[in-house]
C-alpha cells in the first residue's frame, strides 16, 4: 500500500532515545509516508551532531538555534554563528527560539534577546524561524509583530498549543502553524477549533519526537512515522480526506521550507 507523501518538520533526531537506532526509524517513517525530517538541535553546541545526521540520511534536514528554556546555561547566540550555520546546504531553518515562562519565566529578558537575535538571523538568511511559545502569548504576540514590522520574515509556530489570540496575530503576519499530537488528545478540543478556523494553506505536521506521541502510542516514545496520526486527524479537522490534507500540508512545507523543497541528492 501507498501512503500518502509528508513531511515531519519537526523532530529530534540526535536526542538519546533514538541512540543506535536511527536507520530502522527513518526507515519506518518513509514506509509509513512521511518522507521528509527536520531535526532540530537546540543548544549551538550539539549543532555539528545535528549537522551530521542530516549529511548521513538522505531524508533528513536540520534546523539549529538556542533553546528558550537554555539560554540561560548556554552562550548567547551570535548573528555570525547562526548564518554561518545557515549555510549548510541542508540547514533549512532557524529554530527553534523563541519564549518559554512556564518552567523559565524568571530568565524571560534574555529569552527575548535571544530571540530576537534570532528573528534577525531568519531576516538575512531568508530561512524560516521556528518559534517554541509556551505560557507567554502576549510577549511572543508582541515581539514577532513588532520586529515583522521592522523587517519581514517568515515563520512557524512549532507545536501550536497556545491559545487564538496568538493564533490571530501569527496568522495576521503570515506564519503558519504546526500540528503535533497533542492536536490528537481527547482533552485537546479548543486547540483543534483553533486549527479549524485556520486557513489550511498554513498548516504543517510534525512530530516533536520523542516527545507527544499520538494515540495509539501515546506515553510512549514518539517517532517521525506518528506525524501520520497527527495528519489523520488534521484531515478529520478541516473535513477533507486524508491524501488532500497529505497534499496540502507538502505544498505548505514546500512553501515554507523552500531550501529543502530545492534541495537534490549530490
């Protein structure tokens, strides 16, 4: 049987629970249809083990920037170090950043530096940013509005979770928002309404593996090949089948990402 093609954009590949493991999982993630990957390193440090495991796997792209919740215990950031990054042929986003005061409010002034560092980053690349918010809509409504203002550039709302205000405001500047599997969660009704009134030419899949796995795997480790159930469930959310939303969530990566869209086997 043939799946539908789709892309996970976000996961992370390098984290300890995929040690030694990383051939059969890419390889259940393209049997199951989901023929793209972007892992995400989150400390600039571990950028060259994230680097690696997309110039090893074919289906694999990266992302790298400093983490909201370790910006504390991690070196700022620089302009340099992130378009140099940037350069890879196989780096397509700069991510993730952003705001996170539910565990780190008290470190929230040099979260905002540092995201803003980064929102300069995807300006000059002309890669998308990819922004972690948590328990801090109206700093994170405030700065993307503010610095879009000053400056275009594109972005997603990885893992949307938040709640609609954030939701108008990212949509307002033309980002998009990503579906994981707490999109799947019984308890989770407010968050699919929020993706129903959604335009569906802004929605993305993914994973944030291993973390949030969907149901029927939920408590458990979460892999690429899940972004499948959290797309079943994105086509029962805007009413369409599953190949038409596969279809539309691609042509949205594709739109976004659009390095990796370019990019070709050498």
């Amino acid at each position: 049987m043939t799946h539908p093609m789709i892309t996970d954009s976000h996961c992370h590949l390098d984290f300890p629970d995929f040690d030694g493991e990383l051939p059969d999982v890419i390889a259940r993630a393209q049997a199951a249809g989901v023929h793209r990957m972007v892992t995400i390193c989150t400390k600039l440090r571990n950028e060259p083990q994230v680097r690696a495991i997309a110039e090893q796997h074919a289906p694999v792209f990266f992302a790298a920037a400093t983490h909201p919740m370790s910006v504390a215990s991690e070196p700022m950031a620089t302009l340099e170090q992130l378009t140099t990054i940037a350069a890879h042929p196989k780096c397509v986003g700069i991510g993730e950043t952003g705001l996170d005061y539910h565990y780190t409010a008290d470190t929230k002034d040099v979260q905002q530096e540092s995201l803003r560092i980064h929102i300069e980053a995807a300006r000059q690349t002309g890669l998308p940013m990819i922004v972690h918010a948590r328990a801090a809509d109206d700093d994170m409504a405030r700065i993307l509005t503010e610095e879009h203002r000053a400056g275009p550039f594109t972005c997603v709302m990885h893992c949307f979770s938040s709640g609609p205000d954030l939701a108008c405001a990212a949509l307002d500047l033309g980002f998009f928002l990503s579906m994981s599997g707490i999109a799947t969660f019984p308890k989770s009704t407010a968050l699919r309404e929020i993706f129903a009134t959604a335009p569906l030419d802004r929605i993305l899949v993914e994973t944030d593996a291993p973390y949030l796995a969907p149901p029927p795997h939920r408590g458990r480790r979460n892999e690429p090949a899940y972004t499948a159930h959290t797309a079943q469930k994105g086509a029962e959310i805007f009413g369409i089948s599953y190949p038409e939303f596969a279809a539309a969530s691609e042509a949205n990566f594709d739109r976004l990402f659009s390095k990796a869209a370019k990019w070709r086997r050498p």
